[in-house]
C-alpha cells in the first residue's frame, strides 16, 4: 500500500475526483481508494456515487462482490493463498490444515490474536511456483510448512 492511511474525507474525494472521468470509473476509484487506505470506508460510498452519479447501493454491490475490497482496515499481514487446481496438486490444503493446527489461523476467518490474516483466492497465475501466495501483495511462490511458519513468525514480529 501507498500509504495515505488513516482515512481521510479530503484525500478520499482528491482521489475519487482523479479517476471519476475514467472508463468505468468505480474499479478505478475502489482500488484507489484501497491502495491509500488498505480498505474502503463507508464514508467514501456516498461520496463515489455522487461523483459518478449512481446509486450508493450500486457502489456497495461493487465493493462487497469483489473479494479483494475490504471494508475496514486489516491490522497486520495479509497472506492470500491460492487453492486453485495446481496448487491444491502441491499441498495447499496441507498448509491451511498446518495453519489451523499449528498457529490457530483460519483462513477466511477472523483468528482473534493474529498478526496474519489469511486469505483464500483461486489462481494467481503463478502455477509454477504452486503452492503460491500473495504476502502483502508480492507474490511467494513454493510455499511449504517451514515457510508458512517463517511468514507467520515474522508477522508476529518474531514472537
């Protein structure tokens, strides 16, 4: 993330006014607006469907059919794992299990006390490094037990 965090109305509406004359303008505005912020607040709903003319209930329809917006910020990493065909034939599902069992992380789920959020997506196009993932947003690829708890380690600050 660029990092414009913690939400701000003004730098919110200076973006949305930015890419509002773009080709369908609301994915432009959404990642934007995610990119800054790490998530899309409510507040920026109105403000989006006013400057695009559309309903607020169009803008939320976009936000919550797309897995990759979130609706408020995630405090920590976030790993999302691919459990696509390649990599389910690499282990990934061994990995969700180790996760679970070993760092009580669930993936798509709220894991009270994590630094990690762990969440499931369906093929990143990194087939040949299966199993794969995104940490953060950069991809990592040949992922294994050991390296799953390297991630969660360093997530947790080496605690």
């Amino acid at each position: 993330m660029k990092g414009c965090a913690p939400w701000d109305a003004e730098a919110a509406a200076r973006i949305i006014e930015e890419h509002r004359g773009r080709q369908g303008a609301a994915l432009p505005i959404l990642r934007a607006l995610q990119e800054c912020f790490g998530y899309v607040d409510k507040a920026a709903v109105p403000m989006i469907a006013d400057a695009l003319n559309v309903s607020k209930a169009e803008i939320h329809g976009i936000i919550t059919f797309y897995h990759d917006f979130r609706a408020a910020p995630v405090d920590g990493d976030v790993l999302k794992l691919c459990r696509a065909e390649s990599c389910q034939a690499m282990g990934c599902e061994d990995l969700v299990a180790h996760l679970a069992a070993e760092h009580r992380i669930v993936a798509d789920q709220h894991s009270p006390g994590a630094t990690l959020r762990v969440e499931t997506v369906y093929c990143l196009g990194n087939c040949a490094l299966s199993p794969a993932a995104l940490l953060n947003g950069d991809p990592v690829g040949r992922l294994n037990r050991s390296r799953i708890d390297s991630i969660v380690h360093d997530a947790s600050g080496g605690a």
